[in-house]
C-alpha cells in the first residue's frame, strides 16, 4: 500500500512539473513577445509592453 501512494505521489510531481508554464525563445516573433510552453503541447505568447 506505502509502495502504491509513494509511486503515485511521484506520479502526480512529475506531472506538475511538466505542465508548469516554462519560457521558450520564438526568434521568429521577435524580443517583443514573450512566450511559454505547458505540457509539450500548449505554447501561449504575449507581445510585452515597450519599456
């Protein structure tokens, strides 16, 4: 039973941690967009705001 929790409980951080937002760099959009990727699948970009 302890050996099916602990294998689930790495289960569900492994899945988190792939499905965090992290940045990835689109040289074709340019330095004004701003983009991440979630789960390999999901990319969302936003154009940032001059500074």
């Amino acid at each position: 039973m302890l050996v099916v929790v602990s294998l689930l409980a790495g289960a569900a951080v492994i899945l988190m941690a792939m499905a965090a937002p992290h940045p990835v760099s689109s040289a074709a959009l340019g330095s004004e967009w701003q983009c991440s990727k979630a789960g390999f699948i999901l990319t969302t970009c936003r154009q940032v705001p001059p500074v």
